[in-house]
C-alpha cells in the first residue's frame, strides 16, 4: 500500500498492485485494474518512486521470513545456513520428491 493525496490535500492509501497505469494530463492519474480512476497531487515518478520502495519492503520482509524457516530448499539440500554453502552443490538425489 503507497500513501498518496488526493487533490483536496486528502490522504489516500492505495494499493499499488491495483494499478494499471499512472498518466500526467497535467495531474497525476491513476487508473486501476477495475477501471477506477483516481487523481492524485503526487507526480507519475513519486508514484513509482513509492511503489518500487513498497514492494522492495515486502520482498525484503519476505526474504527475512524465508531465511528462517527450515523446510527451505537449502535445509533439505542439506545446508545448514545460506552462508555457509557446501563444497558442492547439491545433486537432485539429495532433494526430497513430493
């Protein structure tokens, strides 16, 4: 979600994977996946500028979470951390089938 303003000076909170497109005619449009268009006083790259922070928060969190988990690829390749990697890279027989 990006905090935005609408052109009264309200806060928006938008959920940037809704958006299709941003357009500057001369405001900053958005147009969402369901046709909604919303106008907002922040430019088309402010726009971006948040959403690519966004999403760099959430892989980031993501990748925090996976790293702790012990049922990870690297656990069942028979790695014990991701900073300590084997001499050599696990074969296909050392991966578990479903």
């Amino acid at each position: 979600m990006i905090h935005l303003t609408r052109l009264n000076g309200n806060p928006l909170v938008v959920n940037s994977d809704l958006i299709k497109y941003a357009e500057a005619s001369p405001d900053t449009m958005l147009t969402l996946i369901n046709g909604e268009k919303i106008v907002v006083l922040e430019s088309c790259e402010e726009v971006v500028k948040r959403t690519v922070a966004y999403r760099g928060r959430v892989f980031a969190e993501a990748a925090g979470h996976l790293q702790s988990l012990p049922w990870t690829l690297l656990s069942l390749a028979g790695w014990a951390h991701p900073s300590e990697p084997p001499s050599s890279p696990p074969t296909p027989s050392a991966i578990p089938e479903d």
